[in-house]
C-alpha cells in the first residue's frame, strides 16, 4: 500500500501542484486582458523594480529538471506494484524532508497561493469580459497587471524551496546551506504577504516583493542561476 501523508507523499504531491499551476500562470501572462493591463496600467517604480531584480534565467522546464533531480522516481496515482526499492526510496526521501521542513512549508504556501491567484484571475477577467462596473474593472485590470510579477515572484520561491533540499540531498558546504535556507525563510515571508494583500492592497503586494527581491538572501540565490 503507498503511503498517502508521509512527508514524501505530501511533498510530490504539491510540487507538482506547483509546477502545474506555474504552467497556467505562465499561460495567463499572454492572454489580451493581461497584455492591456499591463500596457495600460501606471506601473510603480517599486513594480518595475521588484520585476527587474526578480528578472533570472528560470523557466517552468528548469523548476521540472531540478524537481527530477530532487525527489524519486516513483508513482503514488497508479495501481502499479509499489516495490521494495520503492519503499526505500521513500523512507530515505522522508529522512531527507523531515531536515528541509521549511522548504516542504514553502511549497505548500506556494500551492495554496497558487491555486488561490489562479481563481482570483478567472474572476477578474470574467469582470473585464462581462463589462463590470468601472470600480470592478479598475481593480481586475491592476490584478492583471501584476501577473507577470507574481508569476517571477513563485517562480524564485519555488527555485528557493527546491535549490535547499537538493543543498541538503548533496552535502553542500556549509554556507550555501545556511544560504539556502534563509532565502527559503524569506520565501515564505514574502509570499504569505504578497498573497494575503492581492486582492486588498496590490501595492502593499509590491512592496513586499520588491523587499523581497532586494534582499540579500534572495540576491545570493538568482545568482546561482547564472
């Protein structure tokens, strides 16, 4: 029998989670409604800003490539024999996560947040489609405008999540571990506030991820993508 709530189980299943509604995301900034937004909206500077440092080589492909490297080849969703090596590799991915728990939470923020944003859009484009009143499409055109920020913004933070347990899978030196682990604790910092203001406060959303993206941690971290 496959285990269902083991750290193992739980983490494969939210990164794909992740990675898929990245894909939708990534969708979503091509879309007309975003493309206007975009060119219509008064962008900040604080926007532009948060944009340009959060700008790196890291596509939905590369997250996928690293998600390979990091957690083992075993399928939980078929009825196919779970086998003995199976099982191993699960108990030693288990040991491996219960030292990344920071990392774990952050992916399941970011599948929350995700998930949440991917309804707020349907909404607010539903909003611009239909012809709402001129206060509803207002604020569904600034939630469209941020879409290419948000989408760079969970890209980073799931880079963050994953980048530290491979850091943990490989035995890296000490300091780009404790790097590691405090972009991912400013990961979730970040996209707790980024995502709980978003449909309140979109330029307190901003803010937070221009700190965010200014902030040494993070810095550290782009630059291993180069």
């Amino acid at each position: 029998i496959r285990p269902a709530f083991s750290y193992a189980a739980i983490m494969t299943r939210e990164v794909e989670v992740v990675l898929e509604k990245l894909v939708d995301l990534d969708n979503t900034v091509t879309t007309e409604q975003v493309l206007m937004a975009s060119s219509s909206a008064n962008m900040s500077s604080q926007y532009s800003k948060a944009l340009s440092l959060l700008s790196c080589d890291l596509d939905v492909p590369r997250l996928s490539a690293l998600k390979e490297r990091v957690v083992p080849t075993y399928d939980y969703e078929t009825a196919s024999i779970w086998s003995v090596s199976d099982v191993y590799k699960e108990s030693g991915f288990n040991t491996e996560l219960a030292q990344c728990r920071a990392a774990c939470a952050l992916i399941n923020d970011l599948a929350l947040a995700l998930s949440q944003m991917s309804d707020t859009l349907v909404d607010a484009m539903a909003t611009l489609n239909n012809g709402g009143d001129r206060r509803q499409c207002k604020k569904a055109t600034r939630l469209c405008s941020v879409v290419p920020l948000a989408l760079q913004l969970y890209k980073v933070a799931a880079y963050a999540a994953l980048f530290q347990i491979e850091t943990k899978k490989t035995g890296v030196q000490k300091e780009t571990s404790t790097d590691a682990m405090k972009a991912v604790e400013r990961s979730r910092m970040c996209i707790s506030t980024f995502a709980t203001m978003l449909n309140t406060n979109i330029d307190r959303s901003v803010k937070a991820a221009t700190d965010y993206a200014s902030s040494k941690a993070i810095m550290s971290l782009i630059k291993t993508l180069q």
